[in-house]
C-alpha cells in the first residue's frame, strides 16, 4: 500500500498495521498579549519525550476498543483529563509505509476557553505522563512580534513529529484560524530562522569538535 490519505473504514480494515490517533484541542479567546496583541485562538500542542512537537494522542488497538475511546484513553494519561472524542471529529487518517507500517488518525476538537486552560492545568499537576512521555503542554503562537520573525514564524521553525506540522498549518487554514497570507509570510520567515538556526548549530558543532580534540 502505498502511503496516503485513507478514509477511517479503509483504515480500519487494513491487516497487519498500527494505528495511533492524536488530536488538536483549540478555543477561542479575547485575552491579548501584553494587553496589545490579540490571540484571538488557543491550539494546544506538546513537547514530546524526544523533543519534537506533536499533538497529544498515542497508539491505539482497534481490537480491543474504538479509535476515540482509545484517543480518550491516551489523553486522560497525558492531560489529567477525561475528554470524550467522537467519529465526527476525525479529520483524517494517513498510511506510512515503515518498516512497521502506522496508520495515524487526526481529530480536531472544540473547546470552550475555560475548559481548556482546565487542561492546560492538569498537564502539568495530575497527568500520569507528565515528565515522561509529554515535557510539557504549549500553545501555538498565532500572532507575530519582533518584526515579525518572533511567534508563529519562530514556532513553525522548531522540529515537529512526523506530519504534525502539516496537520497544523492545514488545520489552521479549515478553521479559518489564520488566513493564507499570514500564513505565507509566517512560513516565510520561518525558513529564514531555520537556515539561521542551521549556521548557529555547525558553528557550535565545530567549537566542540575543536575542544574534542584538545582533551
């Protein structure tokens, strides 16, 4: 099979594959930065154990229960909370053909303000996983500053698990959240802030490769 979007029922009768679901928690908001710079939207993200950004989610067994249930199941460990997911909230489901074939299952879901700063809070004080499998809960940047490199721009110039960060920008775009210019010039200066970030790691990989030598 080669690698793509399926639909949940092809998804579902595929043999010999994993499956794992993750999902984007977001609200909106009146509340501005600095008392100046209105966020407008909360979207929730995690720094995973291996230091990538991802969605909060994780491996699911369609045997033993439903994709959401086992969404569900995967949040209450890593948010403290117990937050039902339903069928009408999946976005998509992508086939990765790797030496143990994944299917990874999207799901977008809406919450009211108070109820997600509720999870923001139990991330980081009652969730099993805290620490561990999950570094953190963060929000995206979805505004800029410092001449518009600080932000969504510096955000999106981080390292991101697998399609995360498409799922992000495409998901951004559906719900209307940004528009496509603020998202082109964001990406924009996001690539700047790579190759900047790229020059600033040889130049410390040589610095330590130069004090290697001398011990």
């Amino acid at each position: 099979m080669a690698s793509g979007q399926l639909s949940r029922a092809e998804a579902l009768a595929c043999s010999g594959c994993r499956h794992a679901c993750h999902v984007m928690l977001y609200s909106d908001t009146k509340t501005q930065l600095f008392g100046r710079i209105p966020i407008k939207h909360i979207v929730l993200m995690q720094m995973r154990f291996d230091g990538l950004l991802g969605f909060p989610g994780g491996l699911v067994d369609p045997a033993e229960e439903s994709l959401e249930a086992g969404l569900s199941r995967e949040l209450l460990e890593e948010l403290g909370v117990t937050l039902p997911v339903s069928v009408e909230e999946h976005v998509e489901s992508c086939y990765a053909p790797t030496t143990s074939p994944l299917i990874t299952h999207f799901y977008r879901k809406k919450l009211d303000e108070e109820r997600i700063r509720e999870v923001e809070r139990a991330a980081a004080s009652t969730a099993t996983d805290h620490g561990q499998e999950v570094l953190g809960m963060v929000r995206v940047p979805l505004y800029s500053v410092k001449g518009e490199e600080g932000g969504l721009a510096a955000f999106l110039s981080h390292s991101f698990i697998g399609i995360a960060r498409s799922q992000l920008l495409d998901s951004l775009l559906c719900l209307g959240l940004l528009s496509p210019g603020e998202l082109h010039k964001a990406l924009t200066h996001a690539l700047k802030i790579h190759t900047h970030s790229t020059e600033d790691l040889k130049a410390a990989l040589t610095l330590t490769e130069a004090k290697r030598k001398h011990t």
